[in-house]
C-alpha cells in the first residue's frame, strides 16, 4: 500500500498519514499539494512530506485516501520541507504552524495553481557605480571571510557605501549563475531602495513586501518556482520562505532591527537565524549588515563564529554628523524651552531653514509616554481589556471630537468633555508624541512646511512612500517623526536631526533597552548630512549623565558593547546563555495564578536555576486575557536542542495536571 504522511496547517503535533490511489496518472511526490478529509465534514489542504510503503504489521484501515491532487506537480521544494521540519524543532512549533507562516495563503486553498504568465517589461538598465578603494576592500575581505565563515558580518558605519558592496556581490553571484535574497526591515522597504536596484537588475528582480495581495504573493512564489524569473529578490523576513534554487547568498540588510523577530504566531523566529539556516540547506553564504551590529551578532565576529568585514569611512569622506547633547533639566529650570523644544534647538532649526536645509525632528513611538490624566483628581482613562492607559487620538477632520485608543487591542471611546471620576477637571493629553510636536512645530516655525510621519498617519497603502518621496524632493522643510525615519533612508539636504527626549527609551524594563536606545539614536544620527552638507544631531535629554550619550557622541559602538557584555555576562542573558520565554495566559486570574506556580515548581526540578521565578509582565493584560511569564536560561555551550526536548516534556506532562488545564502555554525560543 503507497502511504503518504502529510504536513496539515494546524497546530497539532506530527504529520498524518493518508492512502495515496494506485490509478494516479503521475507519480506523486513529496512537496506536492494535496486535497485529504479531516474530521467528518472538513476538507483540507495538505502538503506531501514523504512517501513511503505501508510498515510491516502497520494497520492502515483506518488511514483514509487523499481526494485530489491540485497540481500534479511539488509546490514545495525539499530545502523548504527541510527548513519548515527545523524551523519546528527550533522553534518549538509544530510543522503545521511552520507551513502556516511559510506558504502563501491562496496555497491552502483547493484551488488548481496554473503555471505563471510571463509579462515582460523594459527597464533601461545600467552599470552599478564602480566600488571605490575602502568598498573594494570590504569586498576582497568578504570573499576571503567566506572561505572560513558560512556567515560575515559587514559592520559599516551609516552611509559607507554598504548598499553598493550587496549590489556588487549580487552581479558576481548572478554571473556564476546563482540566485540571491535581499532581506530587509519591514519599513526600509521603501520604493529608494527598490528604485536604486532596479536600475541595476532592471525586471530580473523580484520585490517582496507584507503590503502584496494574496494574488501578487502567489505570483512571485510562482515566479521562484519556476527559477528562470529572477536573479535577485529582495524582501522582508517572510521571503525567507519563498521556494529558492540555486540560491548563492542571503544579505541581511540592517540585521540589528527589531522587525526581523515574528512576534506572533508560531514560529516565533528571527530572521538572521533563519537565513544561516536556510544557506546552509543550498550551500549559499550569508552577509548580515549594518553600521550598528546587535551585540549577539557583534559576539559572534568577534568570537570567530562569523567572519567580520569593517568599513569605518563615509563614502566620499564625508564626516560623520557632528552630535550635541543638551540638557533639559537644565533647560527647564532656567524655563529655556518652548513646549518640549529647547532655546537653542530653536534656534539651530531657524538657521536650517534660514539656509535652505531640512531638519527631521524624531520621537520615538506614537503617543510614547502619551496618556490623558485629569488635572483635577489624577484620573487616568483605561483599557477596558487591557493593562494599558488610552492615548488620545486628534480628530482628523473638522467637527470630528478626539478620540481615545488602546494601542494593544483598538478599543476606543470619544475623549470625555469632563473627568467622569470627578466632573470638575478635563482629562488631557500629558505625556508627548509625534502629534504634539508636530502642533508645537507648527506655531514656532510657521513658514515652515511641516510634515509628520508614523503609524497613524501612515495607514493607507502608499502614504509612506509618497511621504518620503515628498521629503526627498524638499517638497517639506521639517519632518516630524517616529522609528519609521530611522530606516536606511537617504535624504541629500538633511543637515540638522533632533530627538525631542532622547531617554525615554532607556528607561524601558528590557535588557536590550540600552542597546537599542544606541542602534535608534546612531541610525537616527545616520540621516543627517548624508551628501556634502554637514551633519549636525541635537539629543534633548534628562538624562545627560548616561553614558549612553557619551558613546554616541564619539560613535563609540565598541566600548557601549563592551559595557553591556559585562553586564550580560553578569545577569545571564544572551549571548552568554541563551533565553526561552514562556507566555501563560488565561481570563481567570487565580487560575493562571495556580498554573504559573504549578509550572514554575516542575521546570525548578528539571532546570533548577535556570528557571526564573514568576514575571508579571508590565503589561500583564491583553484582550482580556491576564499574562504571566517564565523565562529559561540556558548557558550558551550547554546543548540547546536537549533542554527544548525536556521542556517540552515537562510541557506535555503539566498540561495533563489540574491547575494547567485549558490554561495556554507558548514558548518563544529567543525572545526579543
Ligand atoms: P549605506 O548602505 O552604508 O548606508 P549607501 O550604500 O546608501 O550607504 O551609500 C551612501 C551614498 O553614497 C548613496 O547616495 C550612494 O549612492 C553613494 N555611493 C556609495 N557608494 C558609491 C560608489 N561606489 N559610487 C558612487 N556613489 C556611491
Ligand atoms: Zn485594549
């Protein structure tokens, strides 16, 4: 009997096995799509894992037949089964969930996938810029670093010419026939980037962003199938999954951002993890990039785990931009400040703007720090579901009144006239964001044209490109924003950056807060005096002792990672051990409660102290669901494959126990 065990999208451990027919007019093959019954009713999409005869003295009676084939064809390659089987064990996932994230959603469905239609356009298309000597350079020490790395970090400081580096590197794999991927942040995806490698691979590249249709996505995955299509893709962290051939290098552009990491569902990964992976499934190597490395990363190539490339130079010897700190304490209690901008930022701005120049103004996250409290009595508005006070939304048309949100789930109210705690004092905005000071902007500098930039503004389809187009042409003068402006942009007349309060995001209860208070501020920094004109960045800070900003004022990354490796190696944290987090959520608290303490006593006999104690997490409720954490700290040359396996014993085993029941459990395998 022909038997074959098939990946299901769900969230059930294992594969399933089915009958194959024996009338097929094809071979089946693994990687093929399937149509096979599940339950009594359901009919569900499944891919082919493998193929094999009935066992001896196997009882397949109760094996029920596959019902159709859609293709007769594999849509999945044997790397990418191969990956999504690794990407469980790693993960702590089941191959379900791995084919959930990794396939094109059209691809669950029973539909007959037909071959792709070619459509040809014409792009003119033109030689890349010749490297000059530090880029030709960097490029020598890659191929020479490759021989004894699979992976090299290219650690170039902001506007070193890297981008240039990737394309060269790209037109020597394309001539020895390989193909490549060109992975990016979610928002450094910007029609720049896209434009600028356009010029050079014209239609022979592919461009993956989370904004496609289900029809373009099943497109480009068609296009990848096919191999003839194109030689380069670039792409955010799901093109990882497309179904590669020949591929010959991954770039991983801006390896430090934050966006690489898929915070949900399952698999909860990281990109930088997985392309080492999957280059090793295609014998391809990978360059991971940035002017700011994460300190694992940074570990890494020091340690001789990944070889290290550096370009220390701005292209064309341009400085890097000058950076001046300012202190609002001080600030404040000499009453030197118009709203939240200090005397001389004032006047620095004028100047730029005097001269013709563009100034971008940072805040880091929208509404951060941005809640209503009533003068009067101190009432702060809350989530009715979450943890959470509401942030106050302006109306976005005339006669609209504001609103007040939740940021975690969407709940909104319209902002009350007067405080419903004490009806005497009016609830307002306290905290500051991206909306106030844009306002402020507005009334210090109003022959300015102003524009601001983040999440909320940005929700329609092209606002940010159209955004960015309009600032690169100097159609705008001040552009007030969040993290949305720290990403690989490139902005000719941009001499002044500012950040209105360059703390707020140290004081953060993370262990990477410092870390990436320093990535933000020194890619912030990066935007300004990009071609000829000089660079100035100006920190507004409480905090002016920090040593943060004296490393940043010195562009010091090396002696920020030396401290934070001490303090890590100190307090066991990444890259000295490495972290599983598990997440417990349930709408009863004592229930969750009894189940944190039920798990936290198990994991204490098999880990001892390697187990945290109970995290109540700062937020500790979302959508109505209370939250607890765990935390496993595993020591770096410990075997990382072992301890997942006992814990998912010990997860198995405690969802049978009574205070565990119906209660969720998720692991997050390196969480960020
Ligand atoms: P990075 O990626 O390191 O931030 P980029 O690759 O964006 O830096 O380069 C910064 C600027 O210098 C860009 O405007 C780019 O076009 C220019 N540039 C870099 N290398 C060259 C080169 N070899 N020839 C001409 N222009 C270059
Ligand atoms: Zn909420």
């Amino acid at each position: 009997m022909n038997l074959a065990d098939i990946i299901l999208p769900l969230a059930v451990e294992g594969v399933f096995t089915y009958l194959l027919p024996d009338d097929s007019p094809f071979v089946p093959d693994a990687g093929q799509r399937v149509v096979v019954p599940l339950g009594k009713q359901k009919e569900v999409v499944g891919v082919i894992q493998h193929i094999r005869r009935s066992a001896e003295g196997e009882d397949t009676s109760n094996y029920r037949p596959v019902l159709r084939f859609p293709e007769t064809f594999a849509m999945v390659t044997p790397e990418q089964l191969a990956l999504w089987q690794w990407l469980a064990q790693y993960y702590m996932c089941t191959i379900g969930e791995a084919m959930r994230t990794a396939l094109p959603n059209t691809m669950r469905a029973d539909r007959t996938s037909r071959p792709r239609k070619q459509v040809e356009t014409d792009f003119s298309i033109q030689p890349a810029h010749p490297l000059n000597e530090q880029q030709q350079r960097a490029e020598r020490e890659i191929y020479a670093a490759w021989e004894q790395h699979p992976t090299v970090l290219l650690y170039g400081v902001t506007s070193s010419g890297k981008t240039e580096v990737y394309i060269h590197l790209a037109q020597h794999q394309i001539a020895r026939g390989k193909t490549m991927l060109y992975l990016v942040p979610e928002i450094a995806l910007t029609t720049q980037l896209t434009e600028r490698l356009r010029r050079v691979f014209g239609d022979r590249l592919g461009v993956y962003h989370s904004r496609l249709t289900d029809r373009e996505r099943l497109d480009i995955y068609k296009n990848v199938l096919a191999g003839d299509k194109y030689d380069i893709v670039i792409g955010v962290r799901s093109a990882l999954f497309l179904p590669f051939k020949a591929l010959g290098m991954i770039i991983v552009d801006e390896e430090h951002d934050t966006s690489y990491k898929q915070q949900d569902p399952a698999p909860r990964y990281h990109a930088r993890t997985v392309a080492q992976k999957l280059a090793a499934l295609h014998g391809a190597k990978v360059l991971l990039g940035t002017a700011t490395p994460a300190v694992e990363t940074y570990y890494n190539a020091l340690n001789g785990k990944y070889g290290l490339v550096e370009m220390k130079q701005r292209f064309a010897g341009l400085a890097l931009p000058a950076i001046h700190l300012l202190d609002l304490h001080k600030a404040y209690k000499q009453k030197k400040m118009e709203g939240h901008f200090s005397y001389p930022l004032v006047v620095r701005i004028r100047e730029q703007l005097e001269a013709g120049k563009q100034v971008l103004l940072f805040q880091n996250r929208r509404g951060y720090n941005s809640y209503v409290e009533c003068r009067e009595c101190g009432f702060i508005p809350k989530c009715v579901n979450c943890d959470v006070s509401l942030t106050e939304h302006k109306p976005v048309a005339a006669g609209l009144t504001s609103r007040l949100v939740c940021h975690y789930c969407g709940y909104s109210i319209p902002a009350p006239a007067v405080c419903p705690q004490c009806g005497k004092g009016i609830p307002a905005d306290h905290g500051f964001g991206t909306e106030k000071i844009e306002e402020e902007a507005r009334q210090l500098f109003p022959e300015a044209r102003i524009a601001r930039m983040d999440t909320d503004t940005m929700h329609t389809k092209d606002a940010h490109e159209q955004m960015i187009r309009r600032f690169a042409e100097h159609r705008i003068d001040i552009l007030v924003g969040t993290q949305m402006i720290t990403k690989g942009l490139h902005f000719r007349d941009v001499s002044l950056v500012a950040v209105l309060k360059a703390d707020a995001m140290l004081h953060q209860p993370d262990f990477r807060a410092y870390e990436r208070a320093y990535q933000m501020l020194e890619q912030v920094s990066g935007r300004a005096g990009r071609s000829g004109t000089e660079g100035h960045v100006i920190l507004q800070t409480s905090d002016i002792e920090n040593p943060v900003f004296a490393h940043l004022k010195k562009h010091d990354y090396e002696t920020m990672y030396a401290e934070q490796t001490e303090e890590r190696k100190m307090f066991r944290y990444p890259p000295f051990h490495r972290i599983i987090g598990l997440t417990l959520r349930h709408r009863e608290l004592s229930r969750l409660e009894a189940a944190s303490r039920t798990l936290h006593e198990r994991l204490t006999l098999v880990f001892g102290t390697r187990c945290s104690g109970i995290i109540v997490p700062g937020i500790s409720r979302v959508q109505n669901q209370y939250i607890r954490q765990l935390m496993l700290k595993i020591e770096a040359n410990a075997s990382y494959a072992k301890a997942k396996q006992l814990l998912a014993q010990e997860l198995l085993y405690v969802k049978t126990l009574p205070p565990c029941k119906g209660i969720l459990i998720t692991p997050d395998v390196d969480p960020m």
